[in-house]
C-alpha cells in the first residue's frame, strides 16, 4: 500500500454504507477500508473478507491507523458520532443531512476547525449525470435568463415501512430531510441564496407520521425555484423543467448509478455513470431566426468524484467542493421550510 493510502473506517452497513460508500473506498486505489462497524450482522463479510467486522463504532476511534470515519447512521446518530469522531482525531465523511438542527451543525463545524481536523459531507447527488449537464447548459447560457427552474424527486412507495426509522416521528425524520437535501443542495449549487421561502409539507399516506410530500418555492430576485419530492407518484413527470427567456430543458429519468451499485455492481469501467441514450433531455431554443429542437446527451455520473475530492483535500491540501457551511446551509433551509409552513407564509432567507 501507498504511504498515502487513507485507512477508513465505516459505521454502519445498511443501504447507506452498503451501496453509496463501501463500493467506492473498496475500489479507489487511494483508500483502504479497514473496519466496518455492523451491530447484529456480519453481512460485509462476503463482499469484503479482507476487512474486520466490529460491534461498537469507539473500536474505530480507538484505532490509531484508522484517519477517516464515515458515519452511515440514521441521522438522529450523525451529531453525536460526528462529535465523537472528531474529538477522537478522526476526519469525518456524514451522511446527508449533515445534522436536525443548524445549531449542531455549527457546533460541529467550529470543533473541526478547532480540532484541525475534516468534515465532508455526502451530497452525492451533485455528482448526478443530469445535474452535471444542467450545470453545463446554464453555464453557457444558451437558454438566456432563467426564469423558473422545477426539480422533483418522486417515487412510489405507499406502504409504510414499519422497520424504516425514516418513517418514525425523530428529528431528521422526513421526506424533507431526506430527498429534500438533495434537491435543496443542488439549488444552492446553481443559484446561491434565495430571498425567501414558501412551504408546502404534508403527510398523505394513511397512517403516516412524518412528511412524505413537500413542494418549496425559492424566490430569487428574477426567477423561482420551485422542489417538488412525494411517495405516491407511480407515473413520474419530468425530473428536471426549466425555462429560460430563450428556450426549454425537459429532463426526465433518473441517475443509473444508484440502480448499478443497489445491483451489486463496483463503481469502474468507462460505461460507469452512462446514461440509456433515451433518456437525454430534450432542448427548445430561439437562436436568432432558428428554431431548434433536440436532444443533449447527459454526462456521465460519478459519485467517485467526492471521494478523488477527500483524497485531494487530506493529502493535497485541495479545496472541498461541498463545504461544512453548503451543507449546514442546507439544513436552514429545511428549518426555514417547516416554519414557513407552520406559518403559513413565505419568510425571508436568514443565512
């Protein structure tokens, strides 16, 4: 092994540590899983013999070859075990959302500071194919002004999971926290700062105790955003709509990176992220006299790039492409979301 070699340990092997983040420390030549923490089983086993299977995440802070910790932990977990990591000189890749509460998440990120030590945490959806191409297409401007951008994430599930802790009234709890963390980054990403917040969150399936559906309106100075995540949308629309003064993109079908790794499949190969030439966004554009009307084909995704982003930062001293403060901005939002629909009414962005 490389003297640059990151040894690492995981807390937890449930969908989190099993498809998002063992595949890839597994297959990066830069980082070597050395721990996996499962409490009742001993499932990582079979696809990686070579690591040690441990009971109780302090065995990994108690490891002095082990440099990072990922926490894969249901989110009521994430401030405490970050917290902890971070005392014990761990640097600490988390689970989005980074913590409930804004509050904790600034407390965390002066502890790192304080302790010279990391914090990444896993927004791996800007790495999404489609995400990276509309990145693309609304640097160039060729849709001009934009207008109003549309962004769901839908699935259909209206069964509740009696043994899913994202279906029990905890903080962090919720459709909101949840896929809302996604699309509520990815917003940040491409505009910044909103003015203001109007929220709609509901719980419509029967007998469910947290919110499965919400839609927030982002009001920026020219344009709406508009985030759109339910559990009971069997036919979904487009995933991505948005319309500039000079034209439409309309993008439907999701990145095939989570169906591959929930496959079994390991993050490599020149295919890796591709997307089935059928599901390009579709683009309609004025260019002067022009009326054109076609397809873009969507970059590959590769949610490896955040971990070649924790090599580069611990070793390289490289910038952190998702900062401590994007993701506790995140969290604000989803605070300001909840008040604004316990209000009833758009507030102003206070972050």
């Amino acid at each position: 092994m490389s003297k640059k070699t990151i040894q690492t340990g995981i807390i937890g092997f449930g969908l989190s540590g099993r498809v998002f983040h063992a595949p890839f420390l597994h297959t990066h030549h830069r980082f070597e899983i050395k721990k996996i923490v499962e409490r009742h089983k001993t499932e990582s086993e079979s696809i990686y013999p070579y690591v040690q299977v441990v009971n109780d995440y302090y065995e990994l802070l108690k490891d002095p070859d082990i440099e990072l910790i990922v926490v894969c932990t249901p989110n009521t977990l994430h401030f405490n075990m970050v917290h902890e990591s971070l005392k014990a000189g761990m640097h600490v890749v988390v689970e989005k959302p980074f913590t409930p509460t804004s509050i904790e998440a600034d407390e965390l990120i002066k502890l790192a500071e304080s302790m010279n030590r990391k914090i990444f945490v896993y927004q791996n959806r800007r790495w999404d194919g489609d995400f990276l191409t509309i990145s693309k297409i609304l640097k160039t401007g060729v849709l001009g002004n934009i207008e109003e951008y549309e962004a769901h994430f839908d699935r259909y599930k209206p069964e509740i999971n009696p043994l899913a802790w994202r279906d029990f009234p905890k903080p962090g709890a919720g459709i909101l926290y949840d896929l809302g963390s996604h699309l509520i980054d990815q917003a940040l990403c491409l505009f910044g700062k909103p003015a203001s917040i109007l929220a709609d969150i509901q719980s419509q399936r029967e007998g469910c105790e947290v919110d499965d559906y919400f839609r927030l309106q982002l009001k920026y100075e020219g344009h709406n955003v508009i985030l759109i995540a339910g559990m009971l949308v069997e036919n979904p629309g487009p995933r991505y709509v948005i319309h500039g003064v000079l034209g439409s993109y309309v993008k439907f079908g999701i990145d095939p990176q989570e169906e591959a790794l929930q496959a079994g499949q390991m993050p490599e190969g020149d295919n890796w992220g591709a997307e089935n030439p059928e599901n390009r966004g579709m683009i309609t554009i004025d260019y002067q006299d022009l009326k054109i009307d076609g397809r873009i084909e969507t970059e590959p995704g590769n949610y490896m790039k955040f971990y070649d982003n924790v090599f580069d930062v611990l070793r390289n001293d490289g910038d952190t492409a998702i900062t401590p403060g994007d993701a506790r901005n995140v969290i604000r939002i989803i605070e300001l979301a909840y008040e604004s629909r316990r209000i009833n009414k758009e507030i102003e962005v206070d972050f």
